[in-house]
C-alpha cells in the first residue's frame, strides 16, 4: 500500500475596477462570493481545494 498525501491548492481571483462598478455588477460580485477589499479597492475570491492521493501522484509530476 502506497503512502497517502493530501495535496491542497489555493488560489485568489481578483477584479479592479478603473471607477465604481454598477449596482448590478456588484450584487453579482457579493452573489459569487466575492468580497470586497476597501484597502486596495479590489474584489477578491480565494478558492480552496484539497484531496488525498497516493505517493505515486506526487513523485510522478514533480519528476517530469
């Protein structure tokens, strides 16, 4: 039996806007899971995802 990894990934999508983004556009961004960053004044989405698999799934793109 082989070793089981978890493997992870995250990544972010990010929009800015050049001016303020309609009402509609916004609804559609909050409805989406996105949020909004006052800061850098960007609307943000992180997505995670994670699986098990055996060792052989890791070696074997790491090697190529």
């Amino acid at each position: 039996m082989q070793t089981q990894a978890i493997i992870r990934e995250t990544s972010t999508t990010t929009y800015t806007f050049a001016g303020v983004p309609s009402e509609a556009t916004r609804k559609r961004l909050k409805a989406s899971g996105y949020q909004f960053d006052g800061k850098t004044g960007q609307w943000y989405k992180v997505e995670r995802k994670s699986a098990i698999v055996v060792e052989s799934d890791v070696v074997e793109p790491i090697a190529a």
